[in-house]
C-alpha cells in the first residue's frame, strides 16, 4: 500500500456499502433509514452528509442532483454512488479486517473474554 492511501474509518465503510445497497435511490435520508434498519444504528442526517463530502472530496463517491420534486418544495434530491476508487479502498478495508479476524473464533467467547451476549 502506497503511503497516501488511507484506511477508511467504520463510518465511512458503512456508509459507502450503504450506497452500493440502495444502487440509484441512494441519498441522505434513504442512507439513515437503512443504516437504522440494517445495524440499527441511529445517525443524525448531518453526520450522515459530511461524511459523504469528505468521501466526494478523497474522491470515493461521486453525486448528482436528481429532479426537483413538489414534494420537496421543489428541492432536488443529491443522489450518491461509489466511484471504482471507492470500490477499491472498500476491498482493501474489508481484505485488511479479514486478514486480522483470521485466527478470532468467535465461537470461543474466551479469545474475546466476552460474558454473555453482545
């Protein structure tokens, strides 16, 4: 790995598979109701958009505004998706927790020294 590249953070792993979940209905309120749904993770929408700026400027996501709707007073929705560098930081993120999850055996609560359920 090169020294520029980085790791990406929990969130931002999470957010981006997000992304690749929804496909073309990806955007900030969509991303907070599968993040609750799915990991029952509850995220302030603003969270959820900063994260998605920091991501668009390290070049991970890309978005475009959708239609005005009436709906949304005439607001366009900003829809996300995951550029094919974001696709490789995620396999190189997921590849890396694998490689350090190898040798855990969760079944062993002892290795974890965990007591009762998580």
């Amino acid at each position: 790995m090169a020294d520029k590249e980085k790791f990406l953070g929990e969130f931002e792993q999470m957010t981006m598979l997000a992304l690749m979940q929804l496909d073309a209905q990806a955007y900030g309120a969509k991303i907070r109701q599968l993040l609750q749904t799915e990991i029952n993770r509850t995220v302030a929408i603003g969270a959820i958009y900063s994260t998605l700026e920091r991501l668009e400027k390290k070049g991970m996501v890309s978005s475009h505004l959708g239609e005005a709707t009436a709906e949304r007073g005439g607001r366009a929705k900003r829809f996300f998706t995951v550029t094919s560098q974001g696709k490789i930081a995620l396999m190189r993120a997921k590849s890396a927790m694998d490689r350090l999850w190898q040798d855990i055996a969760l079944c062993h609560n002892e290795k974890l020294n965990i007591i009762g359920e998580f």
